[in-house]
C-alpha cells in the first residue's frame, strides 16, 4: 500500500507533498533521536505501547500512524514539551495577526452622555455606576 493510498475506504487520497515530506522527516528525526538515546526500535515499541510494526512504519513516514504514537513516542524521546511549545498559542504569528485585524479601530464608551438623568436613576435604585476609567471583568 502506497503512502497516499486510503487504509479503510478503499479510495486514493493524495497527501500535499509538504505533508508527506514532513511526515518522512519527523520520521527520520525521530529515528535519529532514538539511536541516539541507544533504542532499538523494539525497545521504542514496548515504551510506547505500540507494535514493532508501527514504530517502523512511524520511521518511514507512512500516514497511517496514529498521532497519540508519535505524542507517546516524543514524550519516550524527552521531546513532547519541544512540540507543544512550538504549537503553543503565543507562537502562532498567523493566527495572532488574523486577531489583530479583527481588532475594533476604535472602542465607544457604553454609557451615552447625552442622558443627564441616568446617573440619578442608578443613585436612586442603589446600583453604583463604576468610573468610566475601570474595566469591567479585571
């Protein structure tokens, strides 16, 4: 079965190239990683829970692999925290800028005061109006 072929359908799904060269090397990567903590690929599958079959499978790139085997692998390998950092919010310089754009250009006060009596009516009905300077919520 070919890397791009569908396990359970039965149907040929193509893989961007991108993905399926990244695939290849974090395999390669990850293999590298456990000769040299001195695994043997036996060794990663019993650590991990997984067959010999799936480790190698995993070290070839194949697209198949379950992403809790690669997660359960990196965290045998001292490597997980590397990767959830990287995938970590404040890291995301696309995501961040797609916020900023959605950004108000500016905020309005919620409070209008064109309305004199208003400041009157909450004295009255004994709700306290905070200063306009605080923020709500903090």
């Amino acid at each position: 079965m070919s890397a791009t072929d569908g396990k359970r359908s039965g149907t040929q799904v193509a893989l961007p190239r991108p993905v399926e060269r990244a695939l290849r090397n974090l395999g390669q990567d990850i293999s590298a990683a456990r000769r040299m903590r001195r695994l043997s690929q036996g060794e990663l599958a019993q650590r991990i829970g997984a067959s010999l079959s799936t480790v190698r499978r995993m070290e070839d790139g194949y697209p198949g692999t379950a992403l809790h085997t690669f997660l359960r692998t990196l965290q045998v390998l001292g490597r997980l925290e590397a990767l959830v950092k990287v995938m970590s919010l404040e890291n995301d310089e696309l995501g961040m800028e797609l916020v900023r754009e959605q950004l108000p250009q500016r905020v309005r006060a919620r409070g209008s005061k064109s309305r004199p009596g208003r400041s009157a009516d909450a004295k009255s009905s004994g709700k306290v109006t905070p200063h306009p300077d605080e923020l709500e919520g903090f």
